[in-house]
C-alpha cells in the first residue's frame, strides 16, 4: 500500500510540474562534462597470509603482497534547459566487485541516469545512481582512506529507480524514492524498496546532516530496512570531521509464511581530517562494527583504526596507509601464515588516485 500511495502521489507531482512550467523559462545552453579517475595499490598484511581474503574483509582491497589495479572511469555529464543525463562508467576490479550482481567483465555501468528539472525546487532522476546511504563513495579519489570501511562494503553500494528531490528552502532539501532490491540493475518480477534522504546545514556550509532510510522486500521471503546518519562539520579549513552512523534490520519467514522478527547489526565511524598545507592531509578514521546475532556472519563484533596520509602533486594523490582491525569473535576472524586462527591483525597499504 505505501509503494502505491508514494507511486501515485510522484506521478501527480510530475503531472502538476509539468503543467506548470512556462516554456519561455526553459534554457536552451547546452552543457557537457568529462570527468575520469584511476587508481593502483599495494598492500602487504603483516601476517603474510596464503589465501584469499587475505585478512581484508571489506571491499576493494583483497590482495596480499601485489601490485594491484583499481578502477579506471569516464564519467561523462550533459543537460540543456532542464533535463540531462549521466553516464559513468568502470573498469577494472573495483568496477566488478562494485556491480557483483552483473556478469564479471570488469566493466561496469557504475551510473547511468537521466534528470529532469521542471523548476529549481525539484528534480526527477530515473536509472541507476550511487547510494545516498553512507559515508564513503566507490571512487577513490573522493575518499580520504583508501581502504573502505565495514559500514560501506555492507552497506548498498547503489540503486536503480526513479527518486525526487525537493529543495525545501536554506540548506534542506529531501528525497524520496521508488527501486528495485538493493543493488541490482535488474529486477524483473522482484518487490520494491523506498528510499529516502533528509537533509539540512548551516548557511556557511561548515555543518552538515543526512538522514537516510532504505527498506521494504528485496524478494519475496526476505526483507530489509536500514536507518543511516552523516555528520559533517568544518572547524576550519585545515581541521574537519565526519561521523557515519548506521542500523540495518534483516528479516524472513517461516515455514508457514509469517514475518520472524529480525536480527540487527549496526556501526559507527569517526573521521578526523587534518590539512597543515594543500598539498598534505591525514585522516584518521576509527570504525566499530557489532554484529552479535551473525546477520553478516562475524558473530561478534569489529574494530578498525586506519590511519591515512594524503600527498597532493596536482591531480595525483599518494596515499600510504596503516590499517589495524580487531574482532571479538571467539574463533577469530583472521589467521595467521601458519594457518592459526587470530582476533587481529594489520595491514600496511601504498596507493595512487588520479582524477580530472
């Protein structure tokens, strides 16, 4: 019932937009932007493990004592009046581990959306686009760690809809939307999800707010409804920080088809930015994970500290990296090269990102 009241009420929305709009308000400029980025790493884990995930339990970085390719993308930007579209796409092994539901090419359509403007109050998008849910981005360069935190790589990466934004006045705005189950282009037959974005800031724009929601079936057994917060606030231009917090609920059912309760994992993450020059920054971020009833399948709970350094040469970022995590799980999450289970370990990782 809510997904036909909020399909209803977006189509009467578009309706009355479009009645309204005055063609002689319409700019016919037409706008284009090329974009890309790419990114290499190295990681050495100080346990030398001898397989696969090699003590790395989050995205992007499962590799031990290898040069490793990132992504490389074209993200390409255009609109006249007041529509437009974006195309950004992906290659290499971050682009698969990114679209894990696709066909692994190492190719991956990471966007693909068309928007449409009828006033500067609101804006219609209908494809597939990043998450609003989270902290961290799947492009490297917009990140200030180069390995991802737990609360992305189990978090959704992306969703594929239609969504409105509303600008209600100042620095707020809010989102609503209608998608298919999280993470698939695809998804014939399959129930749909709500999503939804508040947000808020001051007028300098030093404080910043997110509130984000995702929740409803992702098939027909199973469902999924996940709170999430983003804090943002800027001390000064060299000292800032960020703060994720998140709470996802999985349920299923029965034998006879009644709803169970569902279980919980939730996490909370700090990021501390320093900046002493333009061309060098650290950020510290520290992550706790708790997942105590296994949704994820930790049993127990995850503490991750990683340090990052930020050295700037133009548009080239190199980014040395020190990563400590520690789990309470009773049999330990991470083994060691003899093949010994351990509650922690550590990391040692030297990346490049460029972007332009």
């Amino acid at each position: 019932m809510l997904r036909k009241i909020f399909t209803t009420a977006l189509g009467l929305a578009t309706i009355g937009c479009i009645q309204a709009q005055d063609s002689k308000d319409s700019s016919k400029t037409a706008a284009f932007k090329l974009s890309g980025s790419a990114d290499v790493y190295h990681r050495y884990n100080f346990h030398n493990p001898e397989s696969a995930p090699y003590n790395n339990l989050t995205s992007f970085t499962n590799s031990h004592r290898s040069f490793e390719l990132g992504m490389a993308s074209i993200k390409a930007e255009h609109s006249i009046g007041k529509v437009g579209m974006v195309a950004d796409l992906g290659f290499g092994r971050r682009a698969d581990e990114f679209s894990y539901n696709d066909a692994n090419s190492r190719v991956a359509i990471k966007q693909l959306y068309l928007t449409y403007a009828p006033s500067s109050a609101v804006k219609f998008t209908a494809g597939s686009w990043g998450t609003h849910i989270g902290y961290e981005l799947v492009d490297a360069y917009l990140n200030r760690n180069y390995s991802m935190s737990y609360m992305f790589s189990y978090g959704p990466f992306f969703h594929t809809g239609i969504k409105a934004d509303f600008a209600l006045g100042g620095k707020t705005g809010l989102m609503v939307g209608l998608t298919n189950p999280t993470d698939l282009k695809t998804a014939t037959g399959m129930p749909k999800m709500v999503i939804g974005q508040f947000s808020t800031g001051s007028k300098d724009d030093k404080f910043k707010a997110y509130v984000n929601f995702q929740g409803g079936k992702y098939n027909d057994s199973a469902r999924l409804n996940q709170g999430d917060v983003v804090l943002t606030y800027a001390f000064s231009p060299k000292f800032s920080m960020g703060y994720n917090g998140t709470v996802q609920s999985r349920s299923g059912k029965n034998a006879k088809k009644e709803w169970l309760d569902g279980n919980t994992w939730w996490g909370s993450a700090l990021y501390l930015n320093a900046d002493p020059t333009d061309w060098f920054g650290l950020t510290l971020r520290g992550e706790y994970l708790s997942d105590d009833k296994s949704v994820l399948g930790f049993d127990g709970n995850v503490f991750e500290t990683t340090l990052s350094a930020n050295f700037k040469i133009d548009n080239l970022t190199l980014i040395p990296e020190i990563r400590l995590d520690n789990g309470s799980t009773p049999q330990g999450l991470f083994v060691k090269n003899s093949g010994a289970s351990t509650k922690s370990t550590g990391s040692l990782l030297l990346a490049a990102v460029y972007h332009f």
